[in-house]
C-alpha cells in the first residue's frame, strides 16, 4: 500500500461503491455545486442525488459550504470535495469500488465527444522486480500535478489508469 494512502474504513469503502458517489466526488473537486446542479449535470432525480449527496457528507467525502440564496431565492447548500477520496488506498481488494470506479469512467466518457476523448492504449513489458517502482512513478506523476495550486481559468481534464496483465 502506498504509505501516503490509508486503507478505507468499511463505512467509506461503502460510500465508494458507487459510481454515481464517484461523479459526484468528481463533480465537486475544484468547484462547489447544490444537490440540484449535481441532479442536472448527472441527469437523475434531485431526491436521489440528495441520498448520495448526504451519504458523501457522512463518510467525509463531501463538505457542506456556506448556505447561499439561489436564483428564486430559496436557501440552497452547495457542497465541495474534501479530497479524501485521493488519500485512501479504497480500491484494494473491494471489486465493488473497482468495478464503480470501472462505471463512474464509463458514464462520463459516454458524455463527451469522441474528438475531444485522447486514449492510450500499449503493453508494458515490466520485470516483476520492477513492478512497484513503474506504479510509483505515475503515482508520483498523478500526484504532482493534483498539487498545484488552483487555476480557475483552467480547463478541467479527468484521466482513468487502468493496469492488468496482458494476457
């Protein structure tokens, strides 16, 4: 396990299994959105969305931001990321995490344009010994770049690393 990652408690590995949860982790990472911005932008039932919005909070996943006034002046509560989900080594042996993880990559792609979706797709040949070092390194690489200061103005890209044997 990566000694910068702790492994998920059984309350937030739930949380994670989720591939709804995980976009809506994703939704909120650089920007807060109210329960009925995530409905929209997920294309589901704001009354749903709010059961994985609270379940988000609860594990920690999600923070509840100032209240603010919205457009027909009702009290909404925006919610951000907490970035926890980055912190956890929460896939581990869950097939229930690996496979939201496989579902939240799924439903996102399918909403973007074909032109504007880069893939890579090779075979590695790794010695064994060398394994853990080749995983480390675009860790490290992943790592870097989710620590750089914010830049509103910038555009938001998600990257999916999907690593099996080529069998």
């Amino acid at each position: 396990m990566d000694p910068r990652r702790r492994r998920a408690t059984e309350a937030e590995a739930n949380a994670l299994a989720s591939g709804i949860r995980l976009r809506i982790i994703r939704l909120t990472y650089s920007e807060a959105l109210t329960n009925k911005e995530l409905a929209e932008r997920l294309g589901r039932d704001p009354a749903t969305t709010l059961h994985h919005v609270r379940k988000l909070v609860d594990t920690g996943f999600l923070e509840p931001q100032p209240r603010r006034k919205g457009n027909r002046g009702a009290t909404e509560i925006p919610y951000l990321s907490t970035g926890l989900s980055w912190r956890l080594d929460s896939a581990g042996d869950d097939t229930r995490i690996r496979e939201a993880i496989l579902e939240a990559y799924l439903a996102e792609i399918a909403e973007v344009e074909q032109a504007e979706l880069s893939q890579w797709r090779f075979v590695a040949q790794v010695p064994e010994e060398q394994r853990q070092e080749f995983t480390n390194r675009l860790e490290e690489l992943l790592e870097d770049f989710r620590n750089r200061p914010a830049d509103p103005d910038a555009e938001r890209v998600a990257v999916y690393i999907g690593m099996y044997p080529s069998r």
